[in-house]
C-alpha cells in the first residue's frame, strides 16, 4: 500500500543531487540506520545519473509503501531514452556502453532489497527499488 | 477604477511611447536590453495593467493575476539580464508620469475627479512596483543560495601537512565537472611542490557512488603515473559497505579511516617517526634553584 508519493524531475546534474536528498529524507523519515540511508542513497545517485546520461533524462517517483508491518522507501526511475536492448549483459559488473565503471545497475541491485527493470527499445526504462526498514 | 481604464485604452498608443521616452530619458539601459524587448514588454504590461484596472483597483486582487504573474517573469527575466531591483523598479514607476499625463487631457473639466483618479492609479503601480522589487530580491536570493552551494563544492584546497605530503580534504558532492578541476589542482600541486605523497580524505563528502569513485581511482593513477603515492583517508563505515556492495575495488589503494592515520603513514613513508616528547612535568616541576 503507498502512503504518499511525489515526482521530481531528473534533468540536469544538480537535479541527480536534488533526488538524492529526496532520498536521504524518505529514509531519515523512517528511520533507516545511517548505513541503510546510505544504501539507498547510493543506489538512487547511481540510478537517477542513468536517466539523466543514458536515458536522456525522466523522473523519480518516491513512495512511502507499506507491507504488513514493514514500511519501506519505493523509488521508481522512468525516462522515454532508448531504452536497453539487452537487460541481462546491462545487468552484468563492469558492462559499460558510456566509459563508466558499468556498477550502477549491478550494484544498485544489491544495495537494495528489491529491484526491477523494465525496458523496451526505442521507448524508455523503468527502473522500481525498494529498501524495506 | 472605470475611468482609468477607458483613459489606458483609449490612449494606449500615446501611453506607451510616453512611457519609452520617459525610460529613454532617464532609466534605459540599452546595454542590457534590446529596444524591440522592452517595447514589447512594455505593450504586454500596459495592456494587462489597463485590463485588469477595469474590474479593481486592488493589485493583490484576482482581476490582477494575470499582471502580477507577468511582473514575476519581467523580475526574473531581468535579473538574469543584470538589472537591479530598484532599476525595475523604476521601469514601473516610469509609467506613472505618461498615464498622469493622460489623465490630465482626458479629466481636465473634473478636477475632484481628476485627483482621486491620479492618486488611485499611482497607489496601484506604486504598488505592484513594490511586489516586482519583492519578487527580484526574492529571485536573487535564490541565486545566492545556488551560488553558496557551488562554491562549497569549490572549497577543495589543497594543503601541505608536511614537506613532501599534500592532503586534499573533499567537502559536498563530487559529480559535477568540478570534480575535474579539484583532481587537476591536486595533480599540478603534487608537480609544483614536488611531492611525494597526496592524501584524498573524503570524510566530508555525502555520497560516494560508482562515478565518484572513478573519479578517485583514476586521479590516484594518474599520481602515481606522476611518481606519488596517493592514499585515501576518511572513508566512514556506512560509506566503506556501500562501496563493498557496490562492487568497486579498492584493493589497489592504500586506505585508512582517518586523515591522521594517514598523515602518520606518510610520515613513516618518508623515514620519519612521531616521539613522545620528555613529559612537560618534568619540566615545570624542576625547583627553580636545582
Ligand atoms: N536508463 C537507461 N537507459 C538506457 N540505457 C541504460 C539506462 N541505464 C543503464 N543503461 C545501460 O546499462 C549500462 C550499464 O549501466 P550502469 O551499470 O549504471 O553502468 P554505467 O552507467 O557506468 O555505464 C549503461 O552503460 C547503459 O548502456
Ligand atoms: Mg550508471
């Protein structure tokens, strides 16, 4: 169940700052340990400089969900980019097609409890995680 | 405000160029604006302004929206175009004097009137001249705050802690092209001092992502390419995990957790080593006559 949500934009450099702050405060909120508000921070820089470089740019969704007992922070990247045509080798460490480290996919993935990556060629991706208290 | 309304539009065309050669005569600044923008911002603003006057003389009221929405723009635009508050300011209040003008020829015969009319219309702009010089400091202070923020991301000196051992202690975000500047500026001090070791504590930096990190790795090669070792220092727990499970290797650099142990490497580095000094009570507790 979402308790509240809101959208911000992911344009520029300084909005990939801007979300992660959103981020920090969605988890701070919940009261995340500082080493699981960091997680998740570093997963939501990773994700949103894939939108704003690889995707052309898009948004973030921040949800405040709930399952049964446990409350949890739901971020959810959109973009129109050109999408990804192969999520499994995208998905590998070290995959790169922009002169990264090719760890933001790969390492985001573990940095959170649960992840999901939708995308389809020419149309944009999706990217939902989820980091439980 | 009826009468005033059927004054604007009536004489909107004499209004106007009244109004560009008052601004001509004393508060242009064709340095930064062009005559065809100003004209038309002008029109735009006259034309709102004789709109809205026909339902209220109340600026803050709904009639004036649409006016006050477009002062907004005109402030932010101008600023960015590097007038001051007050110089827009004035671009409002410059309309006063061709719309009294106006007034006078159309209300000669009503001098009652005519007094309550000028004064009623001037209290107006005197007014929404006051909001525009709100909404422009209000725009500039934006910028302060976005320029405050740019340059602690600038503040990255690079200190030398001991002859041959440069530190650079990191503060705020490192994703931007700045980032470049502050890694150069370490490498061309490491040449310029002749330095042997470069310390990077990190202790006051947020966020350390996979683009952060490869930032570093690849500023710590470049040192050593350049003949200086390069540790890291300042890496918090909570940000040591995340890297762990982000997958970035490290091993290849030498870390420590506190830009004082570090520094005390260095030093070991470089064949020095840090001695207690003789207790100062020994000193200070010696009788004056021994
Ligand atoms: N939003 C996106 N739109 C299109 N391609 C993407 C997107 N996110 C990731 N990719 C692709 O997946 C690859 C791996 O991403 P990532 O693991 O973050 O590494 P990096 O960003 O360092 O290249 C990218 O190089 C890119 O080709
Ligand atoms: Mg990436």
């Amino acid at each position: 169940m979402v308790l509240k949500s809101d959208v911000h934009p992911i344009k520029s450099a300084d909005d990939v700052v801007r979300v992660r702050q959103v981020a920090r405060q969605w988890a701070a909120e919940l009261k995340f340990s500082l080493v699981d508000q960091t997680k998740l921070v570093t997963a939501t820089s990773e994700l949103a400089r894939n939108t704003l470089e690889h995707g052309k740019g898009g948004t973030m969704r921040v949800e405040q969900v709930e399952n049964g007992p446990r409350r949890g922070v739901r971020l959810t990247f959109e973009d129109n980019g050109p999408g990804i045509p192969n999520i499994e080798r995208a998905l590998q460490d070290g995959y790169t097609t922009g002169g990264g480290l090719g760890l933001g996919l790969s390492g985001s993935k573990r940095l959170v409890n649960e992840f999901e990556i939708k995308s389809e060629a020419g149309r944009g991706t999706t990217v939902t995680i989820i980091r439980w208290k | 405000m009826s009468s005033v309304h059927e004054v604007l539009q009536k004489n909107e065309g004499a209004i106007l160029s009244g109004w560009l050669a008052e601004m001509a005569a004393s508060t242009r600044r064709s340095d930064l604006m062009g005559d065809t923008e100003l004209r038309q911002q002008a029109a735009e603003l006259l034309r709102l302004f004789a709109h809205a006057a026909r339902n209220s003389s109340d600026t803050t009221s709904e009639a004036f929206s649409a006016t006050r929405e477009y002062l907004r723009e005109i402030a932010k635009s101008r600023l960015d175009q590097g007038f001051t508050p007050s110089e827009t300011a004035m671009f409002i209040l410059s309309l006063k004097q061709p719309v009294f003008n106006s007034m006078r020829d159309e209300l000669e015969s009503d001098p009652t009137q005519l007094v309550a009319e000028i004064w009623t219309v001037g209290n107006a702009l005197d007014k929404l001249a006051i909001q525009t010089v709100d909404s422009a400091v209000e725009f500039r202070d934006q910028v302060i705050v976005r320029q405050q923020q740019e340059m602690l991301e600038l503040s990255t000196p690079v200190v030398k802690l001991w002859d041959g051992v440069l530190a650079l202690p990191l503060i705020g975000t490192l994703d931007s092209a700045r980032t470049q500047v502050v890694m150069e500026s370490l490498l061309s001090a490491i040449v310029e001092t002749n330095s042997q070791i470069a310390i990077i504590d990190i202790t006051g930096v947020p966020t350390v992502d996979t683009l952060v990190a490869q930032h570093l790795i690849k500023t710590i090669t470049a040192a050593r390419l350049m003949g200086a070792e390069c540790y890291l220092s300042g890496i918090r727990p909570a940000i040591a995990q995340t890297i762990v499970h982000l997958g970035i290797d490290l091993a290849d650099i030498q870390t420590k957790a506190k830009l004082a142990d570090a520094f005390g490497l260095a030093l070991s580095r470089l064949g020095k080593s840090i001695v207690t000094a003789k207790p100062a009570t020994n000193i200070t507790s010696k009788p004056k006559d021994a």
